[in-house]
C-alpha cells in the first residue's frame, strides 16, 4: 500500500497547490477553469480543491486508507454528472470545451476504479462516528441535495451573482459532496467521519473570513443567502473543531 500513499501524498499536494492558485486568482491556475469566473466563484473553486486535499494529505501521511472510498465515490459523481454537461455544451457548438469533457471522463473512470477498488480493501476503524456527527453529516445531506439540484436549474441561492454554466458545475459538486457525507452516514466508522470533517474544515477556513468580510457589501437580494451559509460554514466548522482537536475519544492522536 505504500505507492497508494506515496500517489495520495503527492496529488494532494499538487491539489493544494491548485487551490491556493484559485484561492489568490493567479493567472497560471485560472486557465484550468473553462471559462472566465468572478472573485467569489474562484474562491468557491479554491475551497473545494483545499477541501480534497486536506482529505488526501491526511491518507497520504497516515497511511489511513478508509478515508479513500468516500473521498474516491466524490469525485466519480462529481466528474459523471459534470461529464455528460460538457459534452452536451460540445454538442451545442461550444468545441473549446472538449477537452474539460475529456478530461472529466478520464478522472471518472480513475476514481470510480479506486472506489471499487478501496471500498473492497475498507477496514473499519474500531471506534464508531458519533451519534452527532452521524446525525450532522444526515442535515448535510439533504442540504447539499437540495442546494446542488437548485444550482443545477440555475437558481441564485449563492451569496453572488453566478456565472450559468458555473452554477450547473457547482450544482454537480455540491451532489457529489452528498455521495461524500452519505457514505459516512451509512458506514459509519471514525475513519469515514473524520475525513469528511477534516475536509469541510479546510473549506470552512477558506471561505469564512472572506464571506463574513462580505457583508459589508453584498447586494441586498444575497444577503439572506449569504448569512445562511455564513451560519452553515460556523455550524460545520465547529462541529470539525470538536471532534477533531477537542473530543478526548476522536480528536487526533487520541
């Protein structure tokens, strides 16, 4: 296994990489999205990326493999669904975007293979996911569903104005982070929950200064919008601080 850790760490790293890329908008990471974004939608995308390789640097130090299947399972569903709608954009005229639906296709077979593959050699923490977490990851659920399928229809409920075509990818994101907590849910083994929590924590650190900081300028039709995520973000991110540094039983090297 340990070229299984050696490959996490290093795509982990290079993952992070990415994301401070999105995160500070240089120009040499920027080229990676297909089409010209804003600010916030290039934060949102920095946060997702710093979001998968806290997951994978964890796997890749440590060794903890059970992290694998949950995290594999995410990214298949998010490159499936983001698949089929850059081709139907091929198939509409938008050539330029061959190579993302390419692109996509090759890293739903890679992840979906790792998944099958993972979820088979998956060896269960002794310690269980706490009823909380449990319970928690059950909200986050129904709240990336049904946020992820309004996005998909391109309704504005993030606190900014979206680009159409971010909205639809972003839409596909928030369902494959659905996969992500609901295999958690239903296997709920610690190593399960604590990569979902390390995860949501490295998203949370990322947007939660620059959204509280945009308040002070939101436009009047997001702010409801905006503090409801704000809350969201404090509500995950406290519950990942608990468990992950606090809790005498689940926080790390207990």
């Amino acid at each position: 296994m340990k070229p299984i850790r050696i490959l996490t760490l290093l795509s982990g790293l290079f993952v992070l990489i990415l994301a401070f890329g999105f995160i500070f908008r240089v120009p040499l990471a920027l080229r990676i999205w297909p089409w010209e974004d804003g600010r916030y939608s290039y934060l949102f995308v920095g946060s997702i990326m710093a979001a998968v390789s806290a997951a994978m640097l964890w796997v890749g130090w440590t060794g903890e493999l059970g992290v694998l299947p949950a995290g594999s399972l995410n990214i298949f569903v998010i490159a499936l669904t983001t698949s089929v709608y850059f081709f139907n954009l091929v198939a509409q005229g938008r050539s330029e975007l061959l190579i993302f639906a390419i692109i996509t296709v090759v890293l739903m077979l890679f992840s979906g293979a790792t998944f099958l593959r993972m979820h088979r050699l998956f060896v269960p923490s002794p310690l269980s996911t706490p009823m909380p977490v449990r319970i928690s990851f059950g909200i986050f659920v129904i709240a990336l569903v049904w946020s992820g399928s309004a996005l998909l229809l391109r309704q504005q409920i993030f606190p900014w104005d979206l680009n159409p075509d971010s909205s639809v990818v972003f839409g596909c994101i928030f369902i494959g982070d659905a996969f992500y907590f609901a295999y958690g849910l239903f296997r709920p083994s610690w190593n399960n929950g604590l990569g979902q929590l390390l995860s949501f924590l490295a998203y949370d650190l990322v947007l939660i200064v620059p959204f509280v900081l945009l308040l002070n300028s939101v436009q009047p039709n997001h702010t409801v919008n905006l503090i409801a995520y704000i809350i969201a973000l404090v509500y995950s991110g406290g519950l990942a601080i608990y468990y992950l540094f606090v809790n005498p039983q689940t926080r790390f090297g207990s």
